[in-house]
C-alpha cells in the first residue's frame, strides 16, 4: 500500500515537472516568436521608408519639367464691360537650379466671346471673339515637397498680344467698346499643387492671376469757335486683373 502511495506521489510530481518545463518552453517560444515578429516589423518599416525617401530624391531630383494643360479665365475686354469667360490653354518649361528654385518660361491662350460696351450700337456682333496670348518668363520655388505632393509658386513677367477686331466683322475692337489690338504688357502669378503619379509624371493644379496692361481708345468731341466740329482721340491705359485656374500633367527629366 505504501509502495503505490509512493508511485502516485512520484507520478504527481513528474507529470507536475512536466507541466511546468512544457510551460516554460511555450513561454519561451512565445516570447522569441513575439522578437521575431517585431525584429520583422521594424526591418519592413524600415524598408518602406527608405523606398519612400528613394522616391522623394527620384522625384525631385529632376533637372526639367515640361507641363501642358487648360484652363480658365475671367477676362474683362473692354474699360466699361463686363468680364466674359474664356478658355485656356498653358504651357511652361522649368528649368531647377536647385531642389526648389527654377528658372521658368511660360506661354498661354485665351479664347472666348468678349462683350460690346452698352447700348449694343452693333447687335449683329453682340459677342465677337476674342483671343490673348501671354508670353512671359519668371522663377519658381517649391516650398513643400513629399513622396505625393509638392506645392510651388510662380512669379512671371512677359507681354500680352491681344486680338479684338477678329471677329467684329471689320470693325475695330475700340469700335465697340473692347480694348485695341496689339502687344503690352503682361504678368502673373500662380501656387500649383501638384499629385505625383509616378516620380517623373505628376497632375498639377495652378489657381492663377493674370494681369495685362491693354489700351481703349477715348474718343472725345471738342468744338472751335467757328461751329466745326473736331474727333479727337486719345489713349486710355489700365491693369485688367484677371483670375482663373490651369490644371495639366507635369513630366519631369534630366539630372542636376
């Protein structure tokens, strides 16, 4: 009776020791997969944020950009009209001298349907077309530069060539209350937003202003003391303050 006493307490203890070692091995085996699994975790955080400083310095690393797109604008065309919509076209190329700062040269177009000084004294051309160019060049700075977006501002100088008399039917643009064809000054300004698809392909975003500095012609009557009547003309100036917005694709080239 003693002996089986003796060989329960003994099989007790055993299977205790058992419990025990089998415990530990899982604890330790517990704890090691836990290292393991967050020795992997830091290695792919790691990983992914060297490929995302890669793809920074790919992305911006870039020596050229060519960007093309459209647009629109708010245009007054005339010293007492009202602003007419137009669309645009726009196209730049800039050139990086540093990671943020480029040289910028830009060319853009506006189409619309411009309108007569009221009352219409031509009502078969209520609304001629229009059309103005831009040529200018400037200097962009981008101030913000991540793995998906980048925003950048732009200052450009340059010359407007305006063309009102295309579509008055012969008539000239002053005719009609719209400003006088020819070349004048131009400038704008503009921050772009721009989405990176790829590191050398991005969609940009630009609200922009457009000043222009185009001329009507005042026409005013003066009288001699001998009952002649006399047209004198005169040239009339003043900024035309123009708002509206470019969105296109960026492709980005070259090296510094």
């Amino acid at each position: 009776m003693c002996d089986v006493r003796k060989f329960a307490v003994r099989m007790v203890v055993a299977g205790l020791t058992v419990g025990v070692l089998a415990g530990g091995m899982a604890t330790a085996q517990t704890k090691k997969q836990k290292k393991d699994e967050l020795h992997v975790h830091r290695e792919t955080n790691a990983t992914r944020l060297a490929r995302i400083r890669k793809t920074i310095a790919d992305t911006y690393s870039n020596k050229y950009e060519v960007i093309g797109g459209g647009g629109f604008l708010r245009f007054r065309n005339g010293e007492y009209t009202q602003r007419n919509d137009e669309v645009t076209w726009a196209a730049a190329f800039n050139d990086y001298l540093t990671k943020k700062l480029a040289v910028v040269g830009d060319a853009r177009g506006s189409f619309g349907r411009g309108h007569q000084q009221m009352p219409l004294f031509y009502p078969q051309i209520a609304r001629p077309q229009i059309n103005e160019y831009t040529f200018m060049g400037g200097a962009s700075y981008r101030f913000y530069a991540e793995e998906k977006w980048a925003l950048s501002a732009q200052g450009l100088v340059g010359a407007g060539w305006g063309l009102f008399s295309g579509g008055a039917k012969g008539l000239t643009g002053p005719q009609v209350g719209m400003w006088q064809d020819g070349i004048r000054p131009a400038f704008s300004v503009g921050v772009s937003a721009d989405y990176n698809l790829y590191p050398n392909l991005a969609v940009r975003f630009t609200p922009t202003y457009v000043g222009t500095d185009f001329t009507s012609v005042q026409t005013y009557v003066q009288t001699s003391t001998n009952g002649v009547v006399h047209y004198n003309g005169g040239n009339s100036s003043s900024i035309q303050n123009n708002l509206g917005f470019n969105i296109g694709v960026v492709y980005r080239f070259g090296h510094r």
